[in-house]
C-alpha cells in the first residue's frame, strides 16, 4: 500500500481533474504518481456516488473539507484503510 497523501494533496488531484487535467497532466501538477492520482479519483467517484447528495460530497472534497475517515454508507467506507 503506497504512503498516506494529506487530505489537501487529494483535494488538489479532484480539483485538477475537474478542470479537465488529464491524469498525467494532474500528477504533475500536484507532484504525486499517475497511479495515486487514479486511486484517488477511484475513492472519490466512490463517495460522489455513495453519498446522499453528490454535489455537496464533490465539493467538500474539493474544498478539502471531506472527512475520510467517515463511512461512505450503510456497507461502511473507507474509513477502514489507511490513507
């Protein structure tokens, strides 16, 4: 399992992808691999499309305001791994 990122390195990945980076284009931006910039936006279309409203999740991600640690649903999140 690769190294934990900090929450606004996650927020930055979201950020430029949302922008239309392409995922090569992003990791170099924010300084982090191609693979870990997949993992993360695996993770957060996750929780975009676990969460109650999808928008707000969106935004507090970006916003990096999204807590991780917090169960994305009644089947638990990704609370569980380490991050």
């Amino acid at each position: 399992m690769p190294a934990p990122i900090p929450a606004s390195v996650r927020a930055d990945i979201v950020y430029h992808a949302a922008l239309g980076y392409t995922n090569e284009e992003t990791a170099a931006a924010v300084g982090v691999s191609r693979n870990t910039v997949r993992k993360y936006l695996r993770l957060t279309r996750a929780v975009v499309e676990d969460a109650d409203d999808p928008r707000e999740a969106l935004v507090d991600v970006v916003r990096n305001e999204y807590d991780w640690t917090r169960p994305a649903g009644p089947g638990g999140g990704f609370g569980d791994l380490p991050m």
